[in-house]
C-alpha cells in the first residue's frame, strides 16, 4: 500500500526492532583467520596489526582465536630457502607441516586449513612449475600440488584448499587424497581467484612476489563474471566441498552469483589489500575502524558467503561479543 499506509521506518525506531528484522547476521562462527608462519617471526610493514609468527606464536595466536569462537585458521608457510620446484612445500618437516601439528595438539578442536600452492616455495615466486619456455606448466604442477596436499593431510590438517588456479587440480588432489586413506578431508577450492591489485600486502607478508611476468595467465581476469562462474562449475564437478571467491569487496556480485549458482557452502576472501585500505584509511582519520570493518563483512555475508577469510577476524569477534 502507498504511504502514509506503508511506512517501512516504523521497523527501524530502536535497536530492539532494528535487531529483531535484521537479514544478515554476522558472528565469529562465519570467520576464518588467516596466519603467516616462519621460523622467526616479525610485523608486516603493509599490514598493521598483522605478523609472520614462529611456531609457538602460531599456536598462541590459535588460542587467542579459539577463545573468540573463531572456528578456523588459514595457514601460509614461508620457508627459509626455495627452490625451482617449490619442494618446501610437501616437506614432511616444512614449516606448515610443523605448524599444524603444533597447533591441533594444543587446540584439536580449532579447525586448520592448510593453504596449497607453490607460490611461497618457488624462487621464481609462480603458482606451479615452469617449462623449458618459462610458462607455468600445468599439468606438471599437479603431481606437485597433489604431494602437498597429502603432506597436509598427514600432518593432521582439517581442510585442504587449493588456490593455484592450474586447470584439473582439484580432481588431482582428491584422487590424491582418496588413494593416501584421506578421503574424508574436504577441500575448500579458491575456485574464482581473480588476478587482482589487491594481493600486494600479501605478497610482501608471504614473500610471494613472482621473479618475472605476472599471474594473469593462470587467475581470473578481473572483468570476466561468466567465466568465474565455470571455474566454479569445474571445481564442483571435479569434488570440490566449499568454493571460495577471491577477493571479496570488488567481487560481491560474483559472490552472489555463485551463492545462486550452488548449494555448496561459499567461502569469500576479504584480501590483503582490502585490509590494508580500511587500516590506512583509519589512520588517516576517516573512518571508525569498528563501524566500518563491520560494515565490509556483513556487506560480504549478505552477498552470500557463509564463510569469511579476514584479517580482521580477531577484532571482528571481539566486537561482536560486546
């Protein structure tokens, strides 16, 4: 009916009413944090608030997590040497491997997700293995990519997620992981990971940078929504348990897209970058941190994603619980 008969503000008066018709929630159960662990740790110059953490860092920061009904972590491993292949990446003593172990026998209840890509591993800084022309070999870089995975699982982690962004390694890694007795690990696929401005920081906090070119012939080009949409369709087709879309705040129709598109759960990535401008943008005065980190995640959950991988996430839960 038209006004005065129809007045939607009668339902936002008081935070009582505003709560009780509230459609998207947001609570630190929907969080993942990400973490960066070495064998030293140290602040990341582009991240404030954000640190490369040793082992035992690592293990103290899950407790801190934990205690904020954060479920979830994410880890990156950066090693002390790198190599052509990448092979610190399925070393059975490799710092991600190290780092599960110590984490789940101090929190078995915290759930692990272990980061699979060579990138961090590679001296040249690329997602697989190059060929004799210096490209990115695909399907040589599943085999790679597969030995990770199964050195994570054997290491005890919870949730395996691929996000190299080489065609058929989703189905290479659960094969992988079936014929290894790892059957019931899920793999939460980076499934549209575009490539984007917004990984710098992550780059200086992982040492990640490729040596030479870029990662545009292997990530999704920014400005293609149909062909994300296939990524995801692959990876779902190929046994993936979660898909995730990356990054979140430029990509929120992507996000709704693919919550469209499946009944899978749907993770989104609010990447380094996006932290980073929120952070500068604090520190200059412009914004209330609180207000509008909040802001950013509800808009992403009500994008559709159920499940949030944020640097935030440990400021995030404490102001929730307030």
């Amino acid at each position: 009916m038209p006004f005065p008969a129809t007045r939607l503000r009668r339902l936002r008066r008081t935070a009582a009413l505003r709560d009780l018709v509230r459609e998207t929630e947001l609570s630190p159960t929907r969080l993942v944090a990400p973490l960066f662990v070495a064998s030293s740790g140290g602040p990341i110059e582009l991240m404030p608030g954000v640190s490369r953490l040793s082992i035992a860092q690592a293990v103290a920061e899950a407790r801190e997590l934990a205690a904020l009904r954060i479920p979830g972590v994410i880890l990156f491993g950066i090693p002390d040497e790198k190599d052509s292949e990448g092979s610190g990446a399925w070393d059975a003593e490799g710092v991600v491997q190290l780092a599960v172990r110590a984490i789940k026998d101090a929190h078995p209840d915290l759930l692990v997700i272990t980061d699979v890509c060579l990138c961090e591993y590679t001296s040249h800084g690329h997602c697989g293995v190059l060929d004799a022309d210096g490209s990115v070999d695909n399907d040589a870089s599943l085999e790679l990519l597969a030995r990770t995975a199964v050195s994570h699982a054997r290491a005890g982690a919870d949730v395996i997620a691929p996000s190299d962004m080489m065609d058929g390694r989703v189905a290479a890694i659960r094969a992988e992981l079936d014929s290894e007795g790892f059957g019931e690990l899920p793999i939460l696929a980076y499934a549209a990971k575009f490539a984007s401005s917004f990984y710098g920081p992550f780059r200086e906090a992982a040492d990640a940078a490729p040596a030479f070119g870029d990662r545009r012939g292997y990530q999704l080009d920014g400005a293609n929504g149909r062909e994300a949409l296939r990524e995801v369709e692959l990876d779902i087709a190929e046994g993936a348990d979660i898909v995730m879309v990356k990054p979140a705040l430029a990509y929120l129709d992507v996000i709704a897209a693919v919550r469209a598109m499946t009944r899978l759960p749907v993770a989104a990535y609010n990447v380094s970058g996006e932290y980073a401008m929120v952070k500068a943008a604090v520190a200059a005065g412009a914004f209330d941190e609180r207000a509008v980190v909040l802001e950013t995640l509800t808009a992403i959950r009500r994008a559709g994603a159920d499940i949030i991988v944020t640097y935030h996430a440990k400021d995030a839960a404490r102001w929730l619980a307030r």
